[in-house]
C-alpha cells in the first residue's frame, strides 16, 4: 500500500500508482472528509465533457420571448 507524508503546509501528495490507477490529474477538485478518526475520505468530482449543457441543460425551452418584449424590457431598466 502506498503511503505519504504529511508536510508543514499539511499538504499531500497523491502517489504515483493511486494517480495511474485512478487517472487523477493536476488541477482537478478533489473532496476531503473524515470517516472516523482512523480513515479520510478522498473522491473526485466526475469529469463532466460539456458542463454546459448540465448547467444549462440540452433541450430547449419550449416557452419563447419574442425580442421585441425584451428589448421593451431592457429600454425600460
């Protein structure tokens, strides 16, 4: 089992087999939590190809506005 150490900054690093293994790569947002007192709990956020379309999501809304109503809208701010 591979093991790391603790540093000053309580920083720490990922060993090399769990990174191939696993494929986590630099950058990425990794969440922490304690289980217990004996074991941490490491996940990665899923990798997501087009993060726009789950925020805004990939059908369109049915409910149109006309632009004339927005652009009312907007001259009236």
């Amino acid at each position: 089992m591979p093991k790391s150490k603790v540093t000053a900054k309580y920083q720490v690093t990922i060993p090399k087999d769990v990174r191939d293994e696993t494929g986590v790569e630099a950058g990425e947002l990794l969440t922490i939590e304690a289980v217990s007192k004996a074991e941490i709990r490491i996940r990665r956020f899923p990798k997501v190809a087009d993060p726009l379309s789950v925020l805004v999501g990939s059908r369109s809304s049915r409910r149109g506005v006309p632009i004339e109503e927005l652009e009312e809208k907007a001259e009236g701010r």
